[in-house]
C-alpha cells in the first residue's frame, strides 16, 4: 500500500485537546467520583507516606506480632539465613549447572529472566520453600503472586507476614484484591463455579471499579501492599489515573484479561503512555499474556514497548506451567520457547503456575486454579492443606528447571536478590 495511507492514522493534537476536556471538567461525574475515593485517603503525598509507614519491616513486624506472633520466628529466621549467606550464590550455581565451564560464559544479562511462581496463598509455605533451596542449593524466585482472599490473609496475619518475608527476601510479590469479579460483584453469577460467565473480562460492573479502588489504597496504605493484579479495562484506567494523580502505586495485568494479540498489547501500552508521568514511568509493571500467544507476538510488541520508552518499565510476564486442572489443555509446558524468546527479547518473567507436567499429572491432588478461590478452613478440613503445599512446591521446581535450561544456554536469570548474590 502506498505510504501515503499511513499518514490517515496520524491522531491530530486537537483529539488529546478533548480528551483532556473530559479529565479537566469539573462537572464530569466519572472523574469526580474517582478524586472522591482517593479523597478518602488524604492527598497523594499523604497517601504514599502512609504506604512508605506501612511498608517498614518493624510495622509489619507489629501486624505479624498482633495477628499471628508464631510467624515471627520464621520471620527472623529467614533474616538470620539471608545474613549468613546459607542460600546458593548465582556463580555456584552457575557452576552447579556448567561445571567449569561456567567461568567462561558470557551469560546474556540484558535479557535476564524473572523468576516468578504462582501462587503463594500461604506464609508457613515461605519457610519450607527456604529450608528446601537451603538444603538442595536451589533457588528461590524473584517473583511471586498470591490470590487468596485478602480479608482472609489479613486476619489471619499471613498478608504482613508475606509482605514482611519477600521484603526481606529482595523478591517482588504481586496480591490480587478481592474485588476481582468472584466476590458477587455481578449478581447473575456465582464463585467460580460459573467462572464461564466472566469469559471476555472479569466482571467489575456498576460501581465495582471504584471498590477495586477503595480497596487498592487501603491496603497500600495499611499493609504495604503497592502491586496488585488487574483484570478489567475500567480499573486499568483507574490504576492509570491514580498514578498519574502521583500515588506510586503499580500493577500487572493478569492472564485473565486476556491479552492474545500484539494489537491488543499496543492499544493498553498506548493507554500506558497517554497517563504516563514526565519521567516517563508507568504503573503498568507486569505484562501477562494470554497463554494462546507465540513467541511472535512478543517479538512484535517487544517492538513497539521499546518505541514507547517501556522496555525496562513494563514486563513481559509469560506462562511456563500451568495448574494441571481448570485452565488449560494438558500437558503444557513452555519451556523451550522461553529460552528461544529470552535469547534477544529484554524484561521478561517465566511464569510457573503448576508443575512440569509429567510431575503435576502424577499427584494425588494435580494443581488445580479453582483452589485459589477455597476457604482456609476449607481447605484443612477437607484434609488438602499438604496436597497444596506439595503443588506449590512442584511450582517452585518447575521454575527452577526453568532457570537450570536458561542457565545451560547462557541467559542469565532473576532470583530472590538478597539471597542469591
């Protein structure tokens, strides 16, 4: 097509003129109900100072201390095996992997690898992940999502816990709200028994956005909580508008949003870059495909994320594993693609979200998404409390046969930071 064509897609300045019309008019009812609930939480310095309080390990402690003090001990003991060095350097494990060789790799540090697991629903489970690394000279991730009930973790004093730990950790740790469209928001479905019905966006109608809202600065400026899922094109937008308001909050975009083309990608980095700040930082932090994407489709938005100062802001977050039940047609396994696309595209994370397959498959209780949507309780009475704890820890060697193959072929990788030197 002549090129002439492509000068029709050119957006004139006077469109942006309007839309800032509609953010400016102090009438807009859209706007005006947003600056209400940020309003609630005092003015954006005010807001991010009471994150920054909440976020100090000694008032976390304090939350630990009041909710669950048995946690403390493993608390501190996790601090005392960080300050020891007893968790595998990168050169030894490095060394572990290549034998001497590896003192001659130029590994690929440009495109390292974050190393994330899927999810932590449960604080007793840090500890066992650690003793495990400690013992088997394995590692731990750099990234790590929970999607359990938030009330649930924050009563139970597991949420400061598990802020406290991947804080001390130096490992990013992504919570997911409970108004995430289960929680009876749309009055014509149920849990996740009629989990069909949220097919083509997770369901936060009505004014459901704005409780998504509410609920983000609470626990920002209760628990310390800054980066949380989002799964709906309207709270994208309010994430967008928050941190442009100039509360440093961030966020990642689930694979329940559905993002499964680079034109979908394009248009939410466009949205990215309209409501970015001077410094040319965004919330948006985490970028997590659809599984249906190929390598192809990373290449190609890898391309225009660059174009649009992203690269090192927004991160690819890719599915290596998947739960065995629920979500996907089994086996599904990653592996090979992600070190083909991680030899030249920068700032992706592997996703391990069930067991390498052959492993998963052969459970007594294969990993399964419905589980993040059960009751504490539940889940103990029912007598699966170890099954989960075993499928978590299938995750994390899964992620760590992610890392042993990225290693074999010279890209380096993201682990817990202030463990793995």
């Amino acid at each position: 097509m002549d090129e002439t064509y492509r000068q029709l897609l050119k957006i004139p300045t006077s469109r942006l003129e309007e839309i800032n019309a509609v953010l400016l008019n102090p009438d807009s009812k859209v706007i005006n109900a947003f600056l209400e609930v940020v309003g609630k939480y005092g003015t954006p310095e005010e807001i991010n100072r009471k994150h920054r309080d909440s976020r100090k390990l000694d008032n976390l402690l304090k939350l630990v201390e009041a909710k669950n003090p048995a946690h403390i001990k493993d608390l501190h003991w996790l601090m005392e095996q960080r300050d020891k060095g007893a968790f595998i350097t990168v050169a030894d494990y490095r060394h572990k992997v290549l034998g001497g060789k590896a003192k001659s790799v130029a590994f690929k540090n440009e495109t390292a690898v974050t190393l994330e697991v899927s999810a932590l629903q449960y604080f007793p489970w840090v500890r066992g992940m650690a003793e495990r690394a400690i013992a088997n000279k394995t590692l731990i991730p750099g990234r790590f999502i929970a999607v359990r009930k938030m009330k649930e973790s924050e009563l139970d004093g597991d949420l400061p816990a598990i802020v406290a730990a991947l804080d001390i950790m130096g490992s990013s740790f992504v919570e997911t709200l409970d108004t995430k469209g289960t929680d009876g928001s749309n009055i014509h479905l149920n849990g996740p028994d009629t989990i069909t019905g949220y097919f083509g966006g997770i369901g936060q109608p009505n004014e459901h956005a704005l409780k998504w809202l509410d609920e983000f600065l609470y626990y920002y400026t209760n628990f310390g909580v800054q980066h949380v899922l989002n799964f709906n094109a309207g709270t994208i937008l309010l994430g967008f508008l928050l941190y442009r308001l100039g509360v440093d909050i961030q966020f990642k975009i689930s694979v329940f949003f559905g993002s499964d083309n680079p034109y979908h990608a394009l248009w939410i980095l466009t949205a990215a870059k309209l409501f970015s700040r001077d410094d040319g930082s965004s919330p948006l932090v985490g970028f997590n495909w659809a599984n249906s994407i190929n390598n192809e489709t990373m290449e190609i938005s890898a391309q225009f994320r660059q174009a649009l100062g992203f690269e090192d802001v927004v991160r690819f977050e890719h599915h290596i594993t998947e739960t065995w039940k629920s979500i996907v047609r089994q086996p599904y396994n990653r592996r090979a693609e992600l070190v083909e696309i991680a030899d030249h595209v920068r700032n992706i994370a592997a996703k391990h979200e069930g067991g390498d397959p052959e492993t998963d498959s052969a459970r007594a209780h294969p990993s399964d998404i419905l589980d993040y949507f059960r009751d504490k309780q539940e889940v103990i009475d029912s007598g699966d409390w170890e099954a989960l704890y075993t499928n978590f820890l299938d995750k994390v060697d899964a992620c760590n046969n992610s890392a042993w193959s990225l290693t074999e072929h010279g890209i380096a990788f993201i682990a817990a930071r202030n463990l793995h030197k």
